[in-house]
C-alpha cells in the first residue's frame, strides 16, 4: 500500500458530535479535514487505488487537471511525492505573472505546471499534444471521477462506527466521494449529495456509471443550494461561513463544505429530516481554497 490513510490521523476521534441539533434529531460531523491540511479530506481517498493501480502499471508520471484553486491539483502532487512518482498538472488559465499559493504548493511538491487557456481546456487533441512528451504517463481526469477514486472512498465510513446514522451527507462534485460512501454504506443508510455546480443535472449518470451494477438504494442529489455556480461565494454564504465557525468551530470552504453545511441547516430548518434521525455530515476538507479570499474575508 502507497500510504496509509489511517497511519496519517494523528486526531484520536474524527467525530464532532451534535452539532445543529433539532428536534430529536443528532447531527455529527466527520472531520476528514483534519487529517491532514495540504491533501485534505476527500482527496487522499480518492487518488490512493489509483495511484497505487499506476505503480503497477509501471507508470511513472501522473498527468491530471485543474483550476486555478484545486484541491485536487495540490493532493495530486502531494501523494505522488509520497508515492515517489513525477506530476504534472495542467491548469485551466493563461500564465499567471505570478504562481498563487496554491499552485506555489503544486510546484513544491514537485508538479509541473502546464498551462491552457480556458477556451482550449476541454479540447482532448490539444491536451494530448500538450502532454505528449511524458513518457509512461497515466492520466487521472479532473477531480479524479473514477471508479478506482469511488472504491478508495469506501474507506471513509470505516473510520468510525458509521453504522449508527440513517443518513450521511456529503458536498458533490464529480459524485465519485459519494458514489464511494453509497458503496460502504448499508441499505438502512440513505446518501444525500449537495451539489457545488448550477443545474448540474449530468451528475445523476455520473455517480450511475460510477457504481454500475454495485447499485446501492437511491442515493439523492440536491440542486438547491450552489449560491449561483461552482466556486461563487455571494455574501450570504460568506456571513453563514463565520457564524457557523463561531457557533462551532468549525472552518468550511467556500466551493463545498460551506454550501453543505448551508443545506443541512436550511434543511434541518425546514423539517426535511423524520424524527430521531441520525445524521453525519462528511467534511470533505478543502480549505486551502479559501486562500482565493481577500484576507479577513473569513474569522477562520
Ligand atoms: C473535491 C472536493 C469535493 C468533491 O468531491 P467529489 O468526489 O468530486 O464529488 C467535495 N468537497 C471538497 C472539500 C473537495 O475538495
């Protein structure tokens, strides 16, 4: 095994217990941001099986993509430096003058940047040309959607005893964290999934494709609460963000967990839970993101 995840938790209970409470209903929080700050939450499980599938495939280059802010980009070139492969990492922007924090983190780690004007990003020709020179090179798509990325998250639930809660939520982006969690979880649990993007209504397939015939019982993808599109943060997100640090301590980000935390709350709210129901909201990390903030945007 490249790394082990559990070998890199140095918090002794990722559990924060009853927060939001409602109406006889508990609502815990599993920290995956805190284990570790750079590759934070989701992404150490997402990249583990294919990384180690690219090791014995004799691969010695990891290629994959991501904007300027991603958390996927940074735990890309973090667990290859673990895993002693190269990276490299072609960024959806012109040339910046200068590499922001996230990016100067990707080069540390050892990435190589590539950049593609956003109008080519989505071109696979263009792409393939730009990365034609790396030699015994595997490829991870954007936000590392992938079946091996959704078989890595399985792993999550079995960092606590998951088995008491009858619904686990979790932020979305491609879907693969939560295609993962629909296939650890048991039939009882139900899967709720607050999507990051506008009216991403493809992501229904997405998580299919991801769990094919492995079918769990529906999961549910909620559209309602993306604050105008994939990475906007309007006022209203940021002020709930700094009230729910300070009600919790708790730090989100702006992309996922901030909006997720929203959702429950909007939710618990408006009785959308039966009584007595036992939720656990997965913090998916991310918070390097914020570093796109203005400073003391955030109280955090
Ligand atoms: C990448 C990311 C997600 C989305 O995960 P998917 O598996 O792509 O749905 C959610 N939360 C955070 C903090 C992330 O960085």
């Amino acid at each position: 095994m490249i790394f082990d995840i559990k070998k890199m938790i140095t918090e002794q209970n990722l559990v924060q217990p009853k927060i939001l409470e409602n109406n006889h209903i508990v609502t815990d929080v599993l920290r995956l941001d805190k284990i570790n700050a750079i590759a934070s939450g989701n992404k150490l499980f997402k990249l583990k099986v294919p990384l180690q599938k690219a090791l014995e495939n004799k691969c010695t280059t990891i290629i994959t993509k991501g904007g300027l802010y991603s958390n996927h980009l940074i735990a890309t070139a973090y667990t290859c430096n673990i895993a002693g492969l190269r990276s490299v990492g072609v960024i959806k922007a012109h040339k910046p003058i200068n590499l922001n924090t996230t990016l100067l983190d990707c080069v540390e780690y050892g990435m190589e940047l590539i950049f593609m004007q956003p109008s080519d990003f989505n071109n696979i020709e263009k792409l393939k040309d730009c990365v034609a020179d790396y030699r015994n090179s595997c490829w991870i798509d954007m936000g590392g959607y992938s079946t091996e990325g959704a078989e890595g998250c399985k792993e999550i639930l079995s960092l606590i005893d998951s088995q008491l809660y009858t619904h686990i939520i979790t932020a979305v982006g491609t879907g693969t964290t939560l295609a993962g969690l629909c296939l650890a979880a048991s039939k009882h649990q139900k899967i709720i999934g607050i999507s990051s993007m506008k009216n991403n209504f493809s992501l229904q397939e997405a998580i299919e494709g991801l769990l094919q015939d492995k079918m769990h019982d529906p999961f549910e993808l909620i559209h309602d609460f993306h604050f105008g599109g994939f990475a906007k943060h309007p006022p209203a997100l940021i002020d709930f963000m700094n009230d729910f640090y300070r009600k919790h301590q708790i730090p989100t980000d702006i992309v996922y967990t901030g909006k997720l935390f929203y959702a429950v709350n909007f939710l618990l709210e408006n009785n959308y839970f039966p009584n007595n129901s036992k939720l656990l909201i997965v913090h998916t990390g991310g918070l390097q993101g914020n570093r796109s903030l203005p400073k003391h945007t955030l109280i955090f």
